[in-house]
C-alpha cells in the first residue's frame, strides 16, 4: 500500500530531476495522504575496503556476475526433469580465476548499521558485511571471514545463488536495498532446527497430505486443486507468517492461486472444516439471511488472527476471481513444485506430458520422505507416524459429519470497519435528503477557493476560478459542476466524512476544471484548501487526499476498489481521464466492482467518473460504454418484477451540476444553491420545464445526458414548447420506473415517443432502456433516433460529426 501511494504521489517534472533531488516529487510532504518512507541506506564503503575491491577486480567481477545471473542456474526444477541452462557469466575462467587454492582478501571492516537498525529486516545490532563477499566462519559462527581461499568462494556462491533458491534483485534501482540483498543472502547460515521445529514441520506436510487423501476418498469427483506436490508450501508460509509476527507486523494480506488454496485455509488460517465439506456437499458459504451467488470453491477467503508465540498476526486471503494478475502484491513468492494429479483432480496431465507424469508417479511424496528423515533421526518413530496418521483422519471424519449442521455466521462480513454498517437483503434503498442550509453552502464553496496566506495561486485562477467561483456563490446562480463538486466534498468533510480521489491529474482535473490543489507559484508548495475545514480538529477523520495516480486503470482501479472496501465510511472515489479508458480495468470491474457483493457480500461505495459525451472527439475521447455498464447490472428486465437483491450499482448520467452534487452527497449519506439546500435530493428523473401545458404534448422524448441542452435549444428555437417533451433519465440503472410512470402521467394525450441518444444504436443506454420503456407504453411504438451502428464508440471526421449531431436533433423534435 505505501509503495503504491508513493508511486501515486509523483510529479510531472523528469524522473531524471527525482533522481537528482533524492526525492519523490509530486508536491507530497505536505498533501494529506502522503505518508514518507521510513529512510533506509546501507553505509557507504570506506576507503580501505574501494582499495580492496580494486585490488581484486576480477574477483569482485564474477561475484557481482553471479548476484546478477545466479537465479538463472538454479536448480529450481523439483523433478530435475528439465535441463540447466549453462550460465557462461558464471564460469571463473572468463574473469581470469583458475587458481582454487589461492587466498583472496574478501572483508571490509565489519560494523553496526545504524542507519536502518530500526527496520524490522534487519536483526537489531546485527553486523552489516561491506567486503567482496560474505563468507561465515562455519555454520555456528556467521562473521565474515577476512580471507577465503577460491574453491571456498566459488563454493559458496554456488550454493548462495545456484541452490533450490534464486534470488534476482540486482535489477533494484537502489543501490541499498541491492546490498541489503546480497548481504542477507550471502549472510545466512542453514537453521539448526530443535526437534519441536521439526515435529512442526511434519504436522504442517502431514496435516496437508493427510486433507488431500480425506477429499480424495469422501469427494472422488470434486476439483479441488489440492497440494500434493507443493506441501512445502505449508512450511514456507508458516515460517513466514511466525516471523512477521515476531518481527512486530500487523496485518498481512495473502493473494493466491487455486493451487492448495483449501489447504492454506483449513490448516493455517482457521477455516473450520465442517464449513467447507457443507459447501462441497452443494451448500452455500453464505448466511441464509443474504441474496448472493456465492461463489466456487476454489475462492473461498478467510481472515484469521493468528498467534504464533504470543505475538499477534492478522491475516486475510483475499478473494480470488480465477484471475490471478488480478491480485497484484508487494512481494510475489514463486513455489517451484509440481502437481501429482495435473491441473485437477479429474486431469489426466499423460496426454500432454508422459514422460513427466512417469516420473512423478514413482516419486514419494515429500511429507512421507521427511517422515524417513525424522525416523533416521530418532525424531519419530513408525508408530509415532502411523499414530499421528489416523488421528487426523479421525479428526476430519468427525468434522464432516458435523458439517450437516454447520450453519455460517449471519453477520460475519459485517466485522471490522463494517460494524454498524446495514446490509440492505432486498429491493432498493429510498431517496433521501442530502441537502444543506444555505449558508453552510457559501462557507464551504468560498473555503474551497481560499488560499493559505503565503501561497501565490496562479493568476489565471485567480481571475477564472476563485474571482468567478466566489461571484457566484454570492449571486447564488450559475454554479458550474466544479464548484457543485467542491460543496460536496467540503460539506461531507465538515461532517466527517474522509474522501479520496484517484486519478490522473485529479488534483486538477483532466480538463483543468477542479483545482481541488493549488500549487504556490513561488515555491511551487501545495494546499488543499478544502482541509483547512477541520485543520484544527484533531478527532476528525474529514480530509480530502488526492491521489494524483500514474495512467494505469487496472491497477489504479483495484487499488481503489480495495481502498473502499477497506475503509467504507469514506467516500472513494476513481476518475478517468476519458471515461473510455475503464476499459484497461476490465477484469476489475467484471469480477469485483460489478459482482463481489452478490458473490462474496463484499460492499463497496467506490464511485467511478467517467467522463462522456459525443463531441466530435472520436474513439477513445467519447465514451464510457455506458452500455456495458448497464449490461453488468441486475436490473430486472420485466418493469412489473421487484428487485429480489439490491442494484449491485447505480449508473447516473447526470445534466444539472446540483445532480451531481446529491449524487456524491447520497453516496455516505448514514445548479443554483436553492437545488442543494435543506429538503433536496437527488431526482433520478426530471421534468420538462419549458412544457407549460402537458395535455397539449403530442411527442415525449426520452434523453439521458447533455444531449437533452441541444434537444432544448432546438425545440425552443421551433416554437415547440408545448408540443414535444423532454423527459431526462439522470438514472438509468436501477431503473427508475415511479419517476417515469409520473412523468408519463402527465403526458396522456402523447403519440409518439422516442429515445433519443447520441451514441450509435448497438451502444448507449439505448439497448438496455427501450425494452423497459416499452413496458412503459403498451400501446404506442418507442421509436429510436440517434447514429447507425458503430463497431468504433464514435466517429472522428468533424464534418460527418457535425452532420449526424445535426440531423438526429432535428429529427428528434420534428413532428410526425
């Protein structure tokens, strides 16, 4: 989470001028949200120790040769089945070494890191090692040897880098963290594990063996993607969840795979048995009390708190869509293994791949080949293991039988940060009040504009963003959606609301329209104004962080949707840069955004703004496929039918800046100031107010969108006031049949009816609205007037452009 904000919190100045500075640049010290990396630098060499590195260049060349390319002859293949790839960096006769018993002088002075002794990386007081390379006195005594005789150093790196470990890290840019790297690498000695350690061992790769074999037998048919083959990776995780434990972490987030998935959950992360052999007998994981889909087995999460020696872990496992790029951590762990049984249980992996399925099923699994090891070792005996054995399958008998009870937790995904938080089971939440006094209204809109004393705000602000925002908060008229936007954030601040936006260039908006951040023109020093509101309340959880984020949807957007769900009493908040970019986060918004609710209950309040309209701008610059988006919904189709499930999200195309302003208000709620002041709410629907008289309305059209300003201009401008109707869908999804039916009502003498829209016909909201509108009016056809069919979202020939807008306006209104 830093390493990503940190990215987020970049300038647009050169990496170069970064580089320079020692600094990540986007204006951060003192924006709220930043949060500075602790500092971290290994001591630089002393003079000494550059004179030994030059003296026995050839030495130091073939060692930093196999730091670099080490990983790339390593025996990382647990079947040996594949070939070595021979690493020519690697040989010593290219640096000039043939000489294995000649001494080299391979130490620097040894000393304490007081730099970064207070990362828990590092073990307090240990010796950092700034020499040509670490090699230990022996397995009990880690210091560095002051000389080594060749053989030991080849030795030694061979068995550092070209082992059943790679370690690729001299691509780091810093050069701290790669010496960090090989000296904790070269530094460690092979653990001299007690006998409790080992019985551990055997429990986590018995445990494991033990829960495959059980499915295997009770649930023959089932794919279930189990562990034989990778047991190891019991081992591996436990040890790391104890040492993060000791080392003081918190929290530690854990995305994988299908791979030994049950496994993981069942014996490290408290999953409880009986509730997962109720979800293979085709239960649900899910309360009864909840609508959902739930989800395949293969999925299933779990967020334990761990202890290991009394110190406190807390893991989650997130939910994993089978779309495995889709969890993108900080520190990616490559388990080299092999699968017994193929891609599933129910493979047969011989069709593709005999002569390595030969191999593996003669090979004896690891937990019973460390079972041979402990009985050499007198560690355990056969009856010990044989012992061991049937109790665990006992164990598992008897939670499988009390699986026919197992009834999950009601209220288990309303822990943590959602305590307190409703979950609405079925139909739609109702319209509420979100708006404000008016003199709440000013103070907020004129706070959004007021700079610090100090900053020199660029002139052309100055003149055409605080001068005209201020003007027409006191004329109380003609506010833009910039400044319907600002008293939105600034109110729910006020309130306590945080809020967090993300985006490229957000701080200022795409099209230069937010200015939520000012930037001194002296100092080049940045404020967010809006968090002078609660400065000086130190209780308040109401800021406004601007994440200024790379161009990157995909990530950007999960980040984000994690962020909400994480922290879901702040408003959060994702903008493209054209709305036709949501389409790099596809598989975000496919697989959580759009269904993690009805699969997982996992709430979300992330808004996504994405800008679009059709203004000659051509593909990619002009729409948000806001026919995809409806698409995704769950709607029903039949007008009549009630929502069974709350909308899994709500699609609004909003014309009025006060839409927009109750749009976000209504989001955390537990385009003149009257539409935001005490008794307004957001209108999914709204009338036709140039239509004096309904009775004398012939034609009703349906638009969504700032096409309805120019069906306006052009029924006015033809006389048509009372003729034709304009009727706004601010919301198309959920579908907003009351709003419709009475506006529909005041229409009754209407004959002709038309969705107007200006995207093509095969995208738009045209595909999703006319089969509910037509339920709408029985009787009468609902006609379509926009462009043609495009497989492109819009044209870009300004001409065509202008001609299409032109006719499908003027047959919009025109009179049959």
């Amino acid at each position: 989470m830093l390493r990503l904000h940190q990215l987020k919190s970049k300038t647009h100045r050169t990496p170069l001028l970064g580089r320079l500075q020692g600094q990540r640049l986007y204006h951060d010290n003192n924006i709220y949200g930043y949060r500075a990396p602790k500092p971290y630098a290994m001591p630089d060499y002393t003079q000494t120790e550059l004179n030994n590195r030059m003296d026995n260049g050839s030495l130091l060349r073939m060692v930093q040769a196999y730091r670099t390319h080490g990983h790339r002859g390593a025996q990382l293949d647990p079947l040996d089945f594949m070939k070595r790839e021979e690493v020519l960096a690697l040989k010593p006769e290219r640096y000039g070494l043939t000489d294995e018993s000649k001494m080299y002088n391979i130490s620097g002075k040894a000393r304490v890191n007081m730099v970064c002794k207070s990362s828990w990386l590092l073990i307090t007081g240990r010796l950092i090692f700034l020499g040509i390379l670490h090699v230990s006195e022996s397995k009990q005594d880690p210091s560095a040897k002051e000389e080594a005789d060749f053989k030991t150093i080849l030795s030694h790196l061979n068995a550092t880098y070209c082992g059943n470990i790679a370690y690729e890290f001299m691509h780091l840019p810093s050069a701290s963290e790669r010496r960090w790297w090989y000296h904790a690498v070269e530094s460690w000695n092979k653990p001299q594990l007690s006998v409790d350690e080992k019985k551990r061992i055997h429990h986590l790769l018995s445990q494991s063996e033990s829960f495959d074999h059980f499915l295997a037998k009770k649930f023959p048919n089932l794919k279930r993607y189990g562990l034989e083959g990778a047991e190891s990776m019991m081992v591996a995780l436990d040890r790391l969840f104890g040492l993060s434990a000791k080392a003081g972490v918190s929290d530690l987030i854990v995305g994988m795979p299908h791979r030994g998935r049950l496994n993981l959950l069942c014996d490290l992360l408290e999953y409880p048995h009986e509730a997962l052999f109720h979800k293979m007998k085709g239960q649900s994981e899910l309360p009864e009390n909840t609508f959902h889909s739930a989800d395949v087995i293969s999925h299933l999460t779990n967020n334990p708190d761990l202890k290991y020696d009394g110190h406190p872990l807390h893991v989650a496992l997130l939910s994993n869509p089978s779309h495995l790029e889709a969890i993108n951590p900080d520190i990616i762990l490559d388990l080299m293994c092999y699968r017994r049984w193929g891609h599933n249980e129910l493979d047969e992996p011989a069709f593709t791949q005999p002569r390595m399925y030969d191999n593996i099923r003669l090979r004896t699994s690891v937990p019973k080949l460390y079972e041979e090891k402990l009985c050499q070792e007198q560690v355990l005996t056969t009856d010990d293991i044989t012992k061991i054995r049937e109790q665990q399958q006992d164990a598992l008998a008897a939670r499988l039988k009390k699986s026919d009870d197992y009834k999950p937790s009601p209220s288990y995904h309303l822990e943590g940060n959602w305590k307190g938080i409703e979950h609405i089971v079925k139909g739609q939440s109702e319209q509420i009040d979100t708006g404000l006094d008016r003199d709440t209204l000013v103070r907020v809109g004129k706070q959004s504009v007021t700079a610090p004393e100090g900053i020199r705000v660029h002139p052309r602000l100055e003149k055409y963003h605080i001068g005209s925002r201020l003007k027409k908060l006191e004329q109380g008229t003609g506010l833009d959606w910039a400044t319907a936007e600002a008293l939105a954030f600034g109110s729910l601040l006020e309130e306590g609301h945080g809020i967090r936006i993300s985006g490229q260039d957000v701080g200022r908006g795409t099209f230069s329209q937010r200015h939520a951040m000012f930037v001194c023109q002296d100092t080049e020093d940045a404020v967010i104004p809006l968090n002078e509101i609660n400065k000086n309340n130190a209780n308040s959880q109401g800021f406004l962080e601007v994440a200024n984020s790379p161009l990157n949807e995909f990530a950007v957007l999960g980040f984000e949707y994690g962020m909400s769900i994480e922290t879901p009493k702040r408003l959060v908040i994702w903008e493209a840069q054209f709305g036709d970019f949501f389409n790099g986060a596809q598989i975000a918004l496919d697989t959580f955004v759009s269904s993690g609710e009805e699969k997982w209950l996992r709430q979300s309040g992330l808004v996504l703004l994405l800008p679009h309209g059709q203004d000659g701008a051509g593909p990619e610059h002009s729409s948000s496929r806001v026919e995809r988006f409806l698409q995704m919904s769950n709607d029903p189709y039949n007008v009549d039918d009630a929502y069974t499930t709350p909308p899994n999200w709500h699609v609004v195309n909003c014309t009025t800046p006060a839409q927009y302003y109750h749009v976000l208000r209504r989001q955390l709620a537990v385009s003149s100031l009257e539409d935001m002041q005490t008794g307004t709410q957001f209108q999914p629907v709204l009338t036709d107010p140039t239509t004096s008289d309904p009775e004398q309305v012939d034609k009703v059209v349906f638009v969504s969108g700032k096409l309805y300003y120019d069906l306006q201009k052009e029924k006015i401008d033809r006389g048509l006031n009372d003729r034709v109707a304009l009727i706004r869908i601010e919301e198309l999804c959920p579908f907003p049949k009351d709003q419709i039916k009475d506006e529909l009502d005041k229409y009754r003498y209407a004959t002709e009816f038309v969705w107007c829209q200006e995207e093509p016909e095969n995208a738009g909201a045209y595909g999703f609205m006319a089969p509910r509108l037509s339920q709408m009016i029985p009787h009468h056809k609902l006609e379509y007037v926009g462009r043609k069919p495009l497989s492109a979202p819009a044209i870009a020939i300004p001409p065509v452009f202008k001609a299409q807008q032109s006719n499908l306006i003027k047959d919009a209104v025109n009179m049959n």
